[in-house]
C-alpha cells in the first residue's frame, strides 16, 4: 500500500467511513466504506483493467458523463482519458461488492 492509501485510509478511518473486513479471509484487511452496516470493499486498480475502465465509461449516459466529467463526453474525448490515464504516478480505485466483483 503506497504511502496516499494509507493517508487516506486513516483520514476515512478518523471519519467514521472506513473499516477493514477482518471476518471475511477474500476481504480481510481490505480498507471498506461503511453505508449503514454495509461493507463494500475498496480495491486499487491496475493497468490491466483499462480496458474495462473504458467499457464503462462509455457505457454512462450523457447526463452521467458530465457528472463525471464535467461536461458530456465524447467516446473520442473518454478514449483519451483513458490513454492518459498513468497508473505508476497515480492510484486508482475501484468499489466492489462483498464478492469482489465490481459494482455497475
């Protein structure tokens, strides 16, 4: 776990919103957003997951889009956003249910 994560792990933590699933061995230690009792695992995503990342946003609605974005994007304007994307400078993160499938 970088040094980020952890930061903002222990920021959450102090707020109340984060836990770690230590009763489940496929989620223990796994830093987890708590919604009134409800644990959804928290996971970094790797380069290999790109091209899901694209998948689904372009899957979003225009509404969707500009909540996202700002402004609704086009397929060619979220194909580079994606290539942009540099996963050895920044972390990314996923939310995932308790199975660690990816939530829609």
């Amino acid at each position: 776990m970088n040094k980020w994560m952890a930061w903002l792990i222990k920021q959450l933590k102090s707020m109340g919103r984060v836990s770690a699933d230590e009763h489940n061995t496929r989620t223990a230690g796994v830093p987890s957003l708590n919604d009134q009792s409800r644990t959804v695992p928290i996971r970094e995503i790797q380069p290999s997951h790109a091209t899901k990342i694209l998948k689904h946003l372009k899957a979003l609605r225009a509404e969707d889009r500009y909540l996202r974005f700002g402004y609704a994007a086009t397929d060619q304007q979220i194909d580079a956003y994606v290539l942009s994307l540099d996963f050895e400078r920044d972390s990314l993160f996923g939310i995932y249910n308790r199975r660690l499938r990816r939530l829609p």
